[in-house]
C-alpha cells in the first residue's frame, strides 16, 4: 500500500450522488448528474472559519460541528435536487407551505432548512440522549436493585452505542443510503492518495484504504466514549435533572470528542492507533468500496480544493 507523505486539513462529506470537499480556501460539492455528467459547484469558504473560536483547543470544536451540521445539510439538500431525487418541482404545494411562503418570501428555503436542522437534532437527542436514559431509569423498578452513579452512566453508554450501530445497520439496508456510503469510501480514498503524494486518478484511487482516521464516523464514537467517561461523575438521581446537566455538559462533551480526534489524526503512535482502532471498525459499516464513476466525483471535488500554495493545507 502506498504511503502517507503528509497530512492534509482538507476534509469532505458523502452526498446524494456527490462529494462535498472542504478545503483551508475553498469547498466544493461534485454530483453525478442524471444524466452521466458531473456538475461542479465551488465556492469560497466564509470569513469566519479563520476566526479565534474556530482555532482555539477546547473552544473550536463545537462552532466546527454546528459549522459542519449546517454546511453538511444544505449540501445533502442541493446535492437531492441535482442528483433529481426530489419531489417533482411542478407539484402543488400544500396549503401550509403555500401559507409559509406568502408569510415569510424569500426566506422560506431558509427557514424550511433550520427548522429541518433543528427537527433532526431534537429526534438524534430524543433516541440517543433521552431515550437511553429513560431505559435505564426503569431498571431498579425492574430488577430491584439500586445502580450506582458509574454503573447507571456505563449502561446508559452501552445502550447509546447499541442504538447508534443498530441505526447505521439499518440504514445501510436502504439502496440510497448503500450509495452514500460508497461515495462515502471515494472520499477516504481520494483524500489518501493525495495524501500519498499520489496524482488523481482513478486507478490510484482504487489502491487505497477506504478507511480513515480523522473521519466523521470516528468522531461521533469518540463523543459517545468521552460522553460516558464525564456522565459517570454526574451524581443526581431525578431523571429530569440529570438529562439536563448532561444536555449542558454536551459542548464539553464534544469538544473533548474534538480534540482527542485531532490528536488522533496528528499523530502515529500506539495510543493514537488505539483511539482510533473502534473508529476504523465501525467505518467497515459506514464506508463501502466505490466505483470508478464515484471515485470521479470524489477526485472533481477534491482537486477544486486542493490549495495552489505547497503545504497551505497541512494537518
């Protein structure tokens, strides 16, 4: 297998049918048309991610992942319409969505896409926060035995993890979500041969691993992890009032989470290799091996991003 030369900041997320690359300058999002050709859209990344919140350890890694939440589902949403997975645009609206767009006008998609932003995170906390805590409430009642603070914390962590592969098993099953991941692999692919100093092609491409350390799928286990190891010094019984300190401790949580998985990616070492052991395992799950034709997505939009200046974009 070739080998990594550097390490690059440049990151990408699967799509519908496309590959969204973010680089230190630039994003871009390729999708496979309908059609067989490949759209590229590019555009310039904002002011603000060169801002001290977003550099500052232990401070950036929350404003990076709302950053990411909402870059990520406007680019699913654009890469639905292209990839021509929508509704007919020529259907007629409902009477609520005709009330909402002679109420709000231009701003209708906008509101439409935080209100989805907002409705998706409320149902991921609902199943993998509240839910886990409920289950595990009604144990003592079931099983009469009282659990302590630790132990309480360790279960409701394990029924998280179980709840999180149980819904990425389940979601794998749906032919749309199979395709994701397969330009889910491209993306890792794609990122590794260019880290191996690799020219872009598709035969390159193939060669590498579709696994890779600094990746989404890695994080969110490192923030269920790290999410035990607080929650267990969290000492209140009432159920309430334990779900919303931990609700509080979240952007402790994930900035943690953060951290760990920068040093993870920064460094080759046995500690680093074990932390991010159960991130590559669970990859087997959400990172499936591509094509050529996705890899060719996956390579359109990396090379848009790819910074003209040697080293701009290392780790």
């Amino acid at each position: 297998m070739p080998k990594e030369k550097f390490k690059t900041s440049i990151g990408g997320q699967a799509l519908i049918e496309s590959v969204m690359m973010r680089g230190p300058l630039k994003s871009a999002m390729a999708t496979r048309l309908p059609g067989g050709e490949i759209d590229l859209e590019e555009w310039d990344n904002p002011a603000a991610s060169g801002r001290w919140y977003r550099k500052t350890p232990f401070v950036r890694g929350v404003f990076n992942m709302v950053d990411a939440m909402r870059l990520g589902y406007k680019c699913m949403m654009k890469s639905a319409e292209k990839a021509g997975l929508e509704d007919d645009a020529n259907a007629e609206p409902s009477k609520f969505e005709k009330w909402l767009s002679d109420k709000l006008g231009d701003s209708f998609s906008k509101v439409l896409t935080v209100f989805s932003m907002v409705v998706g995170v409320v149902l991921a906390v609902g199943l993998f926060s509240v839910l886990p805590v409920f289950l595990v409430s009604l144990l003592p009642g079931l099983t009469g035995a009282e659990l302590t603070p630790t132990i309480r914390a360790l279960l409701e962590g394990l029924v998280r993890i179980i709840f999180f592969v149980a819904y990425i098993i389940a979601a794998s099953r749906m032919k749309e979500i199979r395709r994701i991941f397969q330009y889910h692999g491209a993306e890792h692919k794609t990122i590794a041969c260019y880290e191996a100093d690799q020219e872009l092609t598709a035969e390159n491409v193939r060669t590498h691993s579709r696994f890779h350390r600094r990746c989404g799928t890695s994080f969110l286990l490192i923030v269920l992890v790290t999410s035990i190891i607080i929650f267990s010094v969290v000492r209140f019984e009432h159920f309430l009032i334990r779900t919303l300190f931990r609700f509080a401790l979240l952007p402790l949580v994930i900035s943690i989470a953060y951290e760990i998985i920068k040093f993870a990616g920064r460094y080759d070492n046995i500690l680093t290799r074990a932390v991010s052991a159960p991130g590559l395992w669970l990859q087997r799950l959400t990172s499936h091996e591509p094509d050529d034709s996705q890899i060719e997505v996956a390579i359109a939009s990396m090379r848009a991003v790819v910074p003209v200046e040697d080293g701009a974009d290392e780790w």
